[in-house]
C-alpha cells in the first residue's frame, strides 16, 4: 500500500499506517463524545425537565458528529496534521489511555495507569473534558430558556401596547435576546473545538481554587452559594421608584449587559470558562481584561438597587464581586502562563475599570 503524504512544518512526509492512524483517532474521539452523550442521556441530574431541550440538541448534534467525524478526522490528518500536534491531540491521549488499561488488566499492572495521572499533557485532557462536559449543556439549557422567552415575547406583540408597558417589553425582547446570542456563542466555544478554527484549548484551570470560585456560579452549585449570599427581591426592601426611574434604569442595566455580549462576540469560538483557548485583545478587551465580569457585576447593583431600602442587598453583591474578582485573579494567574498574555497584560493595565484599576 501506498504512504500517503501530510504537510508536516513546511515540507511533506510520509505518514505510516494512514488508514489505521485515522480510524483509531476517530474511534478515540467518537468514544469520547459518546461517553458524554450516554450521561447527557442517562444521569438523573440531566433528566430534569430544564434539560429537556438542551437533550434535544445533543440528539441531533451526536447524530452530526456520528457521519461527519470521520471525514472530517480524515481531512484534518490529511491536509491539517503537523507532528507536534500529536502531543496534545486527545484523541491520542485518549488511545493511549485505554491501551495503559488494557495493559494494566493483562499484566495486573495498575501502576501503568497511575503514571499517566503524573503527566501535564494527560491531566491537561482530563480537565478539557470535565469544562466541556460541565459547561455544555448548561449553555444549551440556557439559550433555550431565553429563546423560549424571546419567542412569548414576540406572541405577545399582538397585545395593543404603548408607553412603559411598550418600553418594558421592547426591553425584556433586548436583555433575552442578548443572551441568547451570548449562550449561543459559548455553546458553539464548548463543543466546536476544532484544529480549522484555532481554539484548540491549550491549557485548564489547574487549581481547585480556581475551580471552586468558577464552578459556584453556575447551577447546581450557585445553589448552595446563594444560601450563603442571598439575594432577595423583596417587597419590605423596596425603595420606591417611578415608572420613567425603573425605565432608566434598566436602559443602564441593558445597556451593561451589551458590554458583556460584546465580550462574548470578541471571544468568539475561543469562549470558554477556566480555559486558555488563545488570547484575545480586540473588542472591549482593548480597554479591560475582564470586560464581562465588570459589566456583569455592576448590571447586578442595578438590577437590585430597588431592593436596597436599609442596606439589604449591599453585603451579598459585596460577596459576589468578590468572587468574581477572585475568579479575574486565578484566570489571569493561569493565563499568566502563557507569555502571549503576559504581553497583553503589560498592554492593557487594568483588570476592571479603565484608567481605575
């Protein structure tokens, strides 16, 4: 049989064992997939009504993969492959996972696997797998809540409207719709890591710190850090505010929340939590490194500014900015890593508010 040849750094060699290399890098992958797809499927957790749609897309979406992983393994070892790719390719990781195992099994052996545990590159693979499998169907759970709203807005502009009613649902549609491009956007950061695109994750989050302070702000874990720092809308808290006054301010608190899309739109494909993906400088990133956390906290200060009569409210958003900046701190301690950003950081200066700090 014939070698069949791939651009390798600038000159072309021959790749041993084509066919065997692809297929066993596609069934490595589509073992992969088809682990997550299982639990997505048959974990209690994702069972959940909430989950119903998000399980819907990842039906649909596995089917894709199922034709299209393949050609598209075929493609990238063919006209995309560069050999020190290989050292971080999961696929290859995964493999050599399961032959450790295999041999473990036959020689009774587990030091074997116990030393892979030791090594950057595979501990690196399982913390890519446990962000993507974490974060993935909570996005697709989300966008679908704000589509699912998006769409009751849209059936209810037949009702006859005019003055605040009018401005209150041409802002609701604006906030919904903001987020669904947002989650859409992460969705697509999550589960289309792709060598074409560039965002291959180049390194996790290593700490459990840094794991802690990100993973208490999403369900199911923010509900147990919102016992802790709870925020409440309630009517004995209300400060009394006019109609045209809650208008305004949810103009503000829109228009912060544009601020956070925006730098959802800059990273593009490269989104995604605890995760170097590549470093981004454009967007509202040229101003601050953490564009979305500062827009996202204050927008909360606004959005419960009604429900600040005697101070409450003040001591939990107090909490949660400081995780927030606790999370602005691991990340750039991670990223920090990578000399790219270390640039960036001496380029821009300020973490939070322009000229501020």
């Amino acid at each position: 049989m014939k070698e069949k040849t791939t651009y390798v750094r600038d000159v072309y060699r021959p790749i041993k064992g084509f066919g065997q290399s692809v297929f066993w890098r596609f069934f490595s992958l589509w073992l992969i997939v088809s682990f997550f797809f299982f639990l997505y499927n048959n974990h209690p957790y994702y069972l959940n009504r909430d989950f119903d749609n998000a399980r819907v897309l990842i039906h649909g979406t596995y089917m894709v993969f199922c034709v299209l992983a393949l050609p598209y393994t075929w493609l990238t070892l063919k006209f995309n492959y560069r050999l020190k790719d290989d050292f971080r390719d999961p696929t290859i990781i995964f493999f050599v996972f399961l032959k450790r195992i295999g041999l473990a099994l036959a020689n009774r052996d587990f030091e074997q696997i116990a030393g892979l545990f030791k090594v950057k590159r595979f501990n690196n693979f399982l913390l890519t797998c446990l962000v993507k499998g974490f974060f993935l169907p909570l996005m697709a759970m989300f966008m679908f809540h704000h589509v699912s709203t998006v769409q009751q807005l849209m059936v209810n502009i037949s009702t006859p409207m005019d003055g605040i009613p009018l401005c209150n649902w041409f802002l609701d549609l604006i906030y919904n719709f903001l987020f669904v491009v947002d989650t859409g956007i992460a969705l697509v950061g999550y589960g289309l890591e792709l060598k074409w695109l560039g965002n291959k994750t180049k390194s996790v989050e290593p700490t459990m710190f840094g794991w802690a302070v990100a993973l208490m702000c999403y369900p199911p874990f923010n509900q147990t850090s919102s016992i802790y720092f709870p925020l409440y809308d309630n009517q004995n808290f209300y400060i009394q505010l006019t109609e045209e006054q809650k208008i305004f301010v949810r103009v503000i608190i829109i228009f912060l929340y544009g601020i956070f899309v925006w730098g959802t739109i800059a990273l593009g494909v490269r989104f995604s939590n605890l995760s170097n993906k590549g470093i981004v400088a454009r967007g509202p990133y040229r101003f601050i490194r953490h564009p979305a956390y500062a827009s996202k906290n204050i927008a909360w200060w606004f959005e419960h500014l009604q429900y600040m009569k005697g101070g409450h409210n003040i001591l939990p958003l107090l909490c949660w900015n400081l995780v927030y900046g606790l999370r602005a701190i691991t990340e750039e301690r991670h990223l920090a890593k990578d000399p790219e950003y270390r640039a960036y950081m001496k380029k821009v200066k300020y973490r939070f508010i322009p000229g501020v700090f």
